[in-house]
C-alpha cells in the first residue's frame, strides 16, 4: 500500500514538472518528427572511420581524438593595429610561433636535402621519423626557405588550452588581432609573398588568410574573390575592422564574387602568386556541427562533386599564375581524394590541356621549422598536412606548393 502511495506522488511530480515545462520542448527525441535518422556528425565521424583509419594508419587515433576536442586557435597580429597588443598577449603567456623556430630548425631546414636520408633528415617531434618518398607523376624541387618577417601569429604553448579573449579594437577602431587555426597561416607563409606582387586569393572568405597575406606589407595588388556574395560581405566587413580605408582603394584591391573555376578565362597569365585555398569537407566542421553540415544527406551529390570543382579551382587557379608564379593549393580536409588526387589531376590537365608545366615545390623546409608548434603528417608524397593532435590541436590543414615553369 505504502508502495502504490509512493508511486502515485512520484507520478503527480512528474506532472506537475511536465506543467512547467513549456509544451514545446517537450517532445521525445525518438518521436521528433525533424529529428534527422543519421545526423551529418554521425555519417561524417562514419566516413572518416573508414576511409583515414586506412589512410593515415596509426596516425588516426590520435587525429581523430584531436578532431573531436575543442580546436586551439591562434591569433594572427594585425600590424595594421596599434602595437600594445603583441606584449599584450605575450604576458598572458603566448608566443609567436612564426618567429620562436627554433634555430636548430633553422639550419636543419637550410641544409636541408629532400629525397636522401643522413644527417639533414628531419625528426617529427620526438618520436617519428621522416620518411620522403619521391612522387612518380610530378617534379619536385626545394627553394631556399624565406618567411615573411611581417607575419605574426601567437599560439598559447603546446598542451595549454587557454582561450584567447576577443579582439578590442583601437582608437582608430581597428582590432588588434584575428583568431584562427594557427596551422592556417602556414599556406600563407609558404606562398612567399615578396615585394611589388600581384596576388590572387581565388576562395578568399572570410578572410582569415587575405589579413595574414596583407600582414606582409609587400602586395602592390590583390584581388579577393569569393564565389558566395553573402561570404564576400562577411570578407568585406572583415577587411574593414582590420585594414585602414586608405590601404583598401581599388588601385591597391579588387574584391569580386565571381565563380573561380572561370579565373582563368578571365585573366590569365598575370598573378604572381595565387592562393587557392578552395571548399572542401571541413572535417572540424562535419564532425562538431549539424549546422552547414557537408554531410547532411541532402548535400551528398555536392559533397561528391567537392573533388571535381576542387580540381577546376586549381587548374583555374594555375592558369591565373603567370609564367615563374607560384601557386599554393589548400584545404581544411584529410581526404587523400581532396588533397593529393586534386593536385595530381590538375598538374596532369595543365600540362595536357593547357601546355603548362608546373613543378612543385618542396615544403618540408618549412613543416621542419615549425614542427614544435604542430604536428605534421610524416609521410605524403605530395604536399605537407598538420594533423589534429590533443598537444597541438591545430589543423587540418593540407597544402601544396606549385610553380609555374611556363
Ligand atoms: N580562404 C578563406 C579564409 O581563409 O577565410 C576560406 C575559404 S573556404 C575554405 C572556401 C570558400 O570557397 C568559401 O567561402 C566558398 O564560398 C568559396 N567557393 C566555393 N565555390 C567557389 C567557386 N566556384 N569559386 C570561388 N569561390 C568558391
């Protein structure tokens, strides 16, 4: 008796808490009508189970838990800002990972040869070794390295999560900093702006890697060009909370909306250097976020076209570089089929339809030098990728450099 008594005052709280609860939110999650079968995050962590655990081997437990955790950021320093921030973030305990190479890496990366093994053969952090295996399809080469000294990003120390604050903006209500995935930055370093170029930034919204490109202080001309009008705004209100309105008239600046596969009927044989840093699976994305989800089953058909517009990017991209330009290739996926297969593809259609020859050129100089602040993947043939770690949770990013030989 004393049971059915308890049960029956059970039951009554139950309802008078149901009465508090606003009749909306009160629906079973299995009778949800809208909720989706498989959500996007469960068929991407799915795909990636079985397409990186055979790609990347051992190396996917460790990126795959790195994928799942809360990513680290960096914040690109904007020079265009007053210059209190910089000491700002270095006593919270930041450092510019850009200038803070170590100087064994600098003379590793110097003496640096890329195919032998011996003595200039780098080590990823403590453990692996590097492996290079020379490609058949494409020629490689290694130039000296050179990094913009204008370039600054600050990263909080390896293993140390801290979260940066938001940008204050300055008297002239410019902000001070920009956050981003530090391993971002890199496509930007190894593009290698020099004085008086001509640059082309073919999928360039937001705008992450337009400000670090602009950080350098050398581009006599850039055009930003983004595909999606309501990104382009975004990238526009972007480059206004970060670069004076005098550094962006159209003599220095061009912004465009156009559909970038076609750069190369537009304007070709001009830019010095062209980034491409083109739409891919955002892997962060497809596993953390339903929203905008590449996986969501209704956007299966433009997912699988991802390789085929990544490759007419490039090859658009390519055909915009002038003759001795160079070209850098990038995207935020670990996907073999989005990264190395869309390089290979396009040097082959570039030689072949267009009679341009390419060599790509050899960025482990560079992943030697910053492999403190991120974890590299140690054995591609082609192209270099940071990948996601729990110490250095960074990436992905996957890049690869071309020049252009005529
Ligand atoms: N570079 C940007 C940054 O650092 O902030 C991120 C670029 S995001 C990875 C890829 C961009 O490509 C998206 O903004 C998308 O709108 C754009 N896009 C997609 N298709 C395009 C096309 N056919 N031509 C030009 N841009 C395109």
């Amino acid at each position: 008796m004393a049971a059915l008594m308890d049960t029956r005052i059970l039951l009554r709280k139950i309802k008078d808490l149901r009465c508090l609860t606003p009749k909306r939110t009160r629906v079973k999650a299995k009778w949800a009508a809208t909720q989706a079968k498989s959500p996007a995050t469960s068929l991407a962590l799915q795909y990636f189970d079985a397409t990186y655990s055979l790609q990347l081997g051992q190396q996917w437990p460790s990126a795959r838990a790195g994928l799942l955790s809360e990513r680290k950021y960096g914040a690109l320093l904007n020079s265009f800002s007053h210059e209190a921030v910089l000491a700002e973030l270095q006593a919270q305990g930041c450092r510019d990972f850009v200038s803070h190479t170590d100087q064994e890496g600098r003379g590793a990366a110097s003496a640096f040869s890329p195919y032998a093994g011996g003595e200039s053969e780098g080590r990823m952090e403590e453990e692996s070794s590097v492996s290079l295996k020379k490609p058949d399809s494409v020629d490689q080469e290694l130039s000296p390295l050179r990094l913009s000294p204008n370039i600054k990003c600050l990263v909080f120390p390896r293993g140390d999560i801290t979260r940066f604050k938001a940008a204050r903006p300055d008297m002239s209500g410019l902000l001070g900093y920009y956050l981003m995935d530090a391993a971002s930055v890199l496509p930007c370093l190894a593009l290698d702006v020099q004085e008086g170029h001509s640059v082309l930034d073919l999928c360039a919204a937001p705008g992450g890697k337009t400000l670090a490109l602009l950080q350098t202080h050398s581009i006599r001309f850039l055009c930003v060009n983004d595909a999606s009008v309501s990104r382009t705004l975004r990238l526009k209100k972007v480059l206004h909370s970060y670069v004076p309105k005098e550094l962006l008239t159209n003599e220095r600046l061009r912004i465009t909306s156009l559909d970038g596969t076609k750069w190369g009927e537009i304007e070709s044989n001009t830019f010095d250097r062209v980034l491409v840093d083109v739409p891919c699976t955002t892997d962060r994305h497809a596993l953390m976020e339903e929203d905008n989800n590449i996986f969501n089953k209704s956007r299966t058909s433009e997912r699988r076209k991802l390789p085929q517009l990544q490759m007419e990017l490039l090859l658009a991209g390519i055909e915009a570089a002038c003759p001795g330009g160079e070209i850098v290739y990038s995207t935020c996926s670990l996907s073999q089929l989005q990264n190395q297969y869309v390089v290979e593809q396009a040097v082959h259609l570039a030689r072949e339809k267009h009679g341009i020859h390419l060599q790509v050129v050899n960025l482990r100089p560079l992943t030697h030098m910053f492999r403190k602040t991120f974890h590299f993947a140690p054995d591609l043939h082609l192209g270099e990728m940071v990948l996601p770690h729990l110490a250095a949770n960074f990436g992905p990013i996957y890049m690869c450099k071309l020049r252009r030989l005529s």
